[in-house]
C-alpha cells in the first residue's frame, strides 16, 4: 500500500466527562477472527472506544448537534433479527435498466450475495465484510485501518470495533467492470443496533460503479435505532470509481458515519451522496487527493421535514500539486428540520495548482427550519485556485406569484420551485435511476405539507 502524508482532520480528543452512558456492548462481542492482524485491529479499537469520551456541543465538529438524546443503554447487537424482506424497490438496481453484475443484501434480513462468473475469474472480490474476515484475512487487514483511523472518535472506534457487516469490493489492476455493482444494508426492529464497515478498493487503471444502499422502515421515533458505520475507499492511478450512495434510514434511526477515500495520481473519484432519512445524522466524508492529476467531485442532495436533524462535514485535502476537487451539496428544509453542513477545502504546503470549489445551497419552506452553512478554506501554497460559497434562501415570492398567475395551484408550484432548486444536482447525476429516486423523494416530502 502506497505511503501517504499525515493528514490533519477533525478529531474529538477532549477528555471532558462523558454526557451519556457508555453502550451496553461487551468486549465478548468482538468478532470472531483466527487473523492476528485482524484480531488485533478490533480489539486495539476496542481499548481506544472505551478511552475515548463522547463527542459533546462543546466540541467544534459536533457544537451544532445534540447527541444527549441517544439512549445508549437500550441498543442490541442481535445477529438473529430478521425482518420481512426490503420492498423490491430497494432491491431493483437505479443506475440501469441492464443486467447488474453482483449485488449484496445484508443486515436484519437474510443474506444474499452474487457476482457475475466473469468478474470472478478476473480476481474481483465482492463480498460481505464477515466472509471478507475469514477467506480475505490477509487483502482486509493491508487495508483496514489505513484509510479510516479506528481512534478518530468513540463512534468511529466502535464501529471498527464491532463491525462485522458491510462489503469489500477489490477491483484489481486494469480491471473494468462495465455494468454497476450493488449493495443493500437493511435494518429495523425494536432498539436494534447496526455497525457496519464498507472497503472499497480500486486497483490502478481499474473501473467500476458501486452503488450502496441503507435503509429501513419507518417506525415510531420512540423506538430509537443505532447505526455506526465506516467507508474506506481506495482509488488507484488511472483508476476511476463511481460511487452512489444513498441513505434512506426511517425516521427512528440515529445514524454516525466516518467515511474518507484516498485517490491516487490521475484517479477519478465520483460521490453521489443521497440523504433522505434518519432522526439524527452525523457524517464525516473526507477526500484525500494524494498525487498530481488526482480528482474528485462529491455531489450531495438532502430533503428534510419534521424534526430531523442531518450533519454533514466534508473535507477536500489537495496533498499534491495539479489535483481537483469539486463538491456541491443542496438541500431543502421543511418543518422544525435542520440541517448543518461544515466544509474545509485543504491546500498542503507545496501543492500549487491545486483547483478546489465547494459550494453548498439551501433552500428553507418553513418558518421553523433551519440551516447552518459553515464553509471554510486552509491554503499552504501559492498559485492555486480555491473558491467556496453558501446561500440559505426562501421560496422567491415573484416566482411563485408567477406561477400562479398561470393558473398552477399552489402546491404543484412549489414542487416545481423545489424540483428546479435541485436541477444542477441532478444534473451532475449521470444515472436516470439516481435521478428519479431523488424526484420521488422530493415528491413524497412535498406531500407532507
């Protein structure tokens, strides 16, 4: 694995009183592996879980999102939780009509998993993350942990701690995969706990699209569900992965995230981020752009009512000279919802050329709604090119009354409104199936009105 700089991110160290309860997780429940490296990599996250404290309003990443209200103390690791089986809309592939080349369902649903003989014969390897553990011992453990540190927070710890669910897909050395691969994590029941832990690796010269999928009923948000996951994603030289992924948790769900890809010189990184769901969510999405000619443009979309709350940090790290970066989130807010986006465009001493936009939009429907937008540029080098921008705006009074003059009512105007705010997004979606997911969405949350 290629030597990478020490990148500086947004950590949680402070050892101030915890404000909630430790998890009732044991140690007994680390997983089960014969790989002494592997074994070693969840207990030493184990220790650095216990050691590290609760993130609370007091530290910056977190000061804008109120964790006390997670009851820690109800949630369950049950292995033998199933549900009914996901609806087939979940199960259909959205980025073509064509023939998917391998797909993965996991979580409280029985497990399946397929890949095309082809692939296979080529030395791909997509599976799930426990059968990864025990017939990928040595792949897994040169590539956990390197990406994605296990003591960045008590979450990301004790996801890499527990996490036995998830997906490693290896696409080795000029490999190019031409149809989508896809993955589903499906949960629910009652104070269910779910920790997962996605690997993607993309060998040099290597393409494929991957498109992962997390979701689960909505149920009563008195019946609070857990999840903890990590995504460490790997893009080789001349490699170009598309990955699409979208969240579509209940309601009920409280959701913590640390995910970061390393893209390597002349690598394409393409990140269609979807959040329609969750109580609560706190994601960190890092890209760390490590040799010239790397690139990345990260595309977000976020819709939400009632009294969710969505966090998003991102950071776009230039480590190199002549790398781009390109991300625009947009969302839409209704209700008493809120939304915090926290960006950071980051020029390493010595990276000239660098070429970095961040810009990230927001429209509010209701009076109640909030949205922080905090974007935020660090540049150690000259001759570089980095721009940012934040807006948080209302419906435009001419536009609607315009709208109306023509005779449309008044609902079927502010989806139109709303559908053209998310235009440039779904613009940069090259998959209609992502598109159409996102048009529905929007749809269902404009019914609630």
């Amino acid at each position: 694995m290629p030597n990478a700089p020490k990148i500086i991110t947004r950590k949680t160290p402070s050892r101030r009183r915890e404000s909630l309860a430790d998890f009732s997780f044991s140690i007994d429940q680390l997983p089960e592996v014969k790989h002494t490296a592997l074994r070693e990599y969840h207990r030493s996250a184990w220790e650095a879980y216990q050691s590290l404290p609760f993130p609370t309003l007091k530290d910056e990443a977190w000061r804008r999102t109120d964790i006390r209200g997670l009851k820690t103390e109800t949630f369950s690791l049950d292995s033998d939780n199933q549900l009914d089986s996901p609806p087939e809309r979940f199960l259909n592939p959205i980025v073509t009509d064509e023939y998917r080349m391998g797909q993965i369902v996991s979580g409280a649903v029985k497990p399946a998993q397929s890949l095309d003989p082809s692939l296979a014969e080529q030395g791909v390897i997509f599976t799930d993350f426990h059968t990864a553990e025990m017939e990928q011992p040595d792949l897994l453990a040169g590539i956990l942990g390197d990406i994605v540190l296990p003591d960045e927070d008590k979450f990301s710890a004790l996801a890499a701690a527990l996490g036995t669910e998830g997906v490693l897909l290896y696409v080795p050395k000029n490999v190019i995969i031409e149809q989508p691969l896809h993955s589903l994590y499906w949960g629910g029941g009652e104070n269910m706990a779910y920790i997962n832990h996605l690997v993607i690796y993309v060998e040099d010269g290597a393409q494929v699209t991957f498109v992962h999928e997390s979701a689960s009923p909505n149920e009563d948000e008195g019946n609070q569900i857990f999840h903890d996951g990590i995504v460490e994603i790997y893009v080789g030289r001349n490699a170009r992965l598309n990955f699409v992924e979208l969240q579509s948790w209940g309601k009920n769900v409280w959701s913590f995230t640390r995910e970061r890809a390393r893209v390597m010189g002349d690598g394409t990184l393409e990140w269609i981020f979807g959040a329609m769901g969750t109580h609560l969510t706190k994601n960190f999405s890092d890209i760390d752009l490590m040799e010239p000619g790397a690139m990345a443009r990260m595309s977000g979309f976020y819709f939400t009512s009632g009294d969710q709350h969505l966090d998003h940090d991102t950071q776009q790290n230039h480590m190199a000279k002549d790398t781009t970066s390109d991300l625009l989130y947009k969302g839409a807010l209704m209700d008493e919802s809120r939304s915090v986006w926290q960006g950071m465009i980051y020029v390493a001493p010595g990276a000239i050329g660098t070429d970095g936009y961040q810009a990230n939009r927001n429209l509010v429907l209701s009076k109640g709604a909030r949205a922080d937008s905090i974007p935020g540029l660090e540049i150690l080098a000259d001759d570089v090119r980095c721009t940012h921008g934040a807006t948080v705006g209302k419906i435009d009074e001419d536009e609607m009354f315009y709208l109306l003059s023509r005779g449309i009512p008044k609902t079927d105007a502010e989806e139109l409104i709303v559908s053209g705010f998310f235009a440039p997004i779904m613009a940069r979606i090259p998959f209609e199936g992502v598109q159409t997911r996102f048009a529905e969405a929007i749809r269902e949350k404009m019914s609630e009105r």
